[in-house]
C-alpha cells in the first residue's frame, strides 16, 4: 500500500493504515484497507473530507453486512463512524437516528419506547446509513417509507439536509453517491401500531427462511422486476452448488455463503457462474444486491 499519510489532513479520531477488517464483514474475507479513518466527531470528519485530496477515493464503511471486500484490498480510505454517530433524537414530528447504528438496534428502541412502523428494520442487517443508501427493506416496507430527510456530507457540496423525494429513491436504489457519507436521518413515526407487526415474529421468520447463523453478505441479487431472484436461481439448478470455499444456501437460494474458509474470489466467482446459469435459463440478468470493492488478487 502506498499512500502516505503526509498528504492526509491531521485529524482527532483515528488512522490506521493497511487496515485488515475482513474480520468485521459478515462474509469475514478480504484484503486490508490502504488506510481506515474513525472520525471522532462530526467537526472532525467535515476538516478531513473539507481538506482531503479529491483523487484520493474513499469508501464509507458500515456494519459490511451486504459489502464483498475483494482479496487485493482496497486502495483509498475507508471511512468507518463510530458510536458518536449513532445516536437518537426525539422531535415533535420525527425521530433523528444517527447513521451508524444498527436497524435491530433502532428497532428496539422504538419498540421499547412505544414507536411504531419501525419493526420491519429488525430484519435488515447494517446499520441506518448503510440502508437508506440502497433504500433497502424487507416484509413489503422499505426505507423509503419512513424517511422524512437525511444529513448528508456531500465531497463537493458540504453538509445538506435533503428530503426524501430528492433522493430518486426506487427499488435498492437511490441517487446518493458513493462518497457521499449519510450522517443522520430524520423519520416520520406513528404512536400506534397500525401494522401489528413484532419484532420477535420477524427474528423467528428470518430464523426459518435465510441462513442467518452462517458467513454471508445477505440477499446476493435484486429481484427483477416481476420475478423473485431466489426462485430463478432454484430455476437453474443452483441450490447448493459450490466453488471453493463458497456455496449457494441450500435454505434460501438468494444467499451465498462462505461455507469453508472461502475467499473473496470464490464468492464473486460463483455469484458469476449462477448469474450466467439463470440468464442461460430464463434470459433474465441478475443483478449484484451485495456490494463489491476493491481489487482481485487474479
């Protein structure tokens, strides 16, 4: 790795160069970080990003729940917040939720304190951030349906308050750059529970349906529209097929999982092989849900 901290801002929080945080991602395989950035406040990460060269690319790190970091590492800076970004503010009309805190956790929270349309995030993995990023969702409800506005560190444009309707937010989509860092969001809340849902029947329903107690980065593809992935790849014969050390659940087929000391190549590889058996099947093309950074050692 070659970047020389004498071109990084001097910061408060901490930096770490050839950083190996494959032990913090859920699929626990890849190469180390060029450099790692733990902002101590936000004060501290707005100086950082506000005097950072513009060609040193950056990375923003959460909880690495659905992010496949290849075996060659990754060249630029990752930016990780820790809990001083994870805080939660109450309002009249909304709730602020710092963005590095976990769903689950936040889902407890509201539940514990009688707030409600909240309890679909307990099955999404990653923290808050990370999931209003892809507007991810689960159990027919999506971040889109909560947020009200989100902070965000833009690199060219500063700190913005953006609306929900600004953010172009579609199906695990949404128009906010890659290094663009989300620092909190404001959601709409309801004091009565209108949906009836509970967070323990949800764990339990996660519990029977994905594998949850193994190494993977959840759902692997996005559901084509009309279709759902899982029943495709079922389609083509890949329940249980196997690369290495990587393998498709044979408990829910839209999940690859590092079955035996797999590396990151193994994974993307497959996810490769079974996004060709299904198009080769169905003429449909199936599209990466879990994100991938990062360079291969091949």
């Amino acid at each position: 790795m070659s970047l020389s901290l004498k071109k990084i801002p001097k910061v408060r929080g901490n930096l770490i160069p050839n950083a190996d945080i494959s032990s913090s991602s859920w699929f626990k395989v890849g190469g180390p970080f060029e450099l790692l950035f733990e902002p101590e406040d936000e004060l501290d990460l707005v100086h950082f990003i506000e005097n950072l060269c513009d060609r040193i690319p950056i990375f923003i790190i959460g909880a690495l729940s659905n992010t496949l970091i290849r075996d060659g590492g990754v060249k630029g800076i990752g930016i990780k917040l820790n809990d001083n970004f994870s805080k939660i503010k109450i309002y009249k009309n909304y709730i602020e939720v710092g963005a590095s805190l976990l769903n689950m956790k936040f889902a407890r929270y509201a539940k514990n304190n009688n707030f409600y349309g909240y309890e679909f995030l307990s099955g999404i993995p990653g923290t808050i951030g990370g999931s209003i990023k892809m507007n991810s969702g689960c159990y027919g409800k999506d971040m889109s349906d909560i947020l009200y506005e989100v902070k965000i560190l833009d690199r060219t444009k500063g700190l913005n308050n953006i609306k929900r309707n600004k953010l172009d937010m579609t199906y695990r989509k949404t128009s906010i750059n890659d290094e663009s860092i989300i620092l909190s969001a404001k959601f709409r809340y309801s004091s009565e529970n209108k949906d009836k849902k509970n967070i323990l029947d949800l764990k339990q329903q996660r519990k029977k349906t994905q594998p949850i107690n193994k190494l993977t980065g959840g759902s692997t593809f996005k559901n084509p529209s009309g279709y759902k992935a899982w029943k495709l790849i079922e389609e083509a014969g890949c329940r249980g097929l196997s690369l290495g050390g990587a393998k498709v659940s044979e408990m829910h087929t839209n999940f690859i999982i590092n079955y035996n000391n797999a590396t990151a190549n193994d994974i993307e590889s497959l996810g490769n092989i079974v996004k060709s058996r299904v198009y080769k099947n169905s003429g449909i093309k199936l599209e990466w849900e879990i994100l991938k950074i990062g360079f291969s050692n091949k």
